[in-house]
C-alpha cells in the first residue's frame, strides 16, 4: 500500500508541474504573439 500512496503522489506532482509548465508556456507563447513590451509592464 506504501507503494501505491508513493506513486500516486508522483503522479499529482508530475500533473501539478504540468500544469504550472503549462501555464507558463501558455503566457510566454501568447506575450509573444501579442507584444512582449506589454508582457513586461
């Protein structure tokens, strides 16, 4: 059972962090697009 509850964290770890790299990926991408300058302001 130990097993499993350690896997399963690592699996919402690894989806939390897919998430924020999403996230972040998603607004780097669209500042780009759109205007870096109006990212950075």
């Amino acid at each position: 059972m130990a097993d499993m509850v350690g896997q399963s964290d690592n699996v919402v770890g690894l989806f939390l962090n897919y998430q924020i790299y999403s996230v972040i990926t998603y607004v780097v991408v669209n500042c780009h697009l759109d205007s870096f300058l109006f990212c950075l302001d």
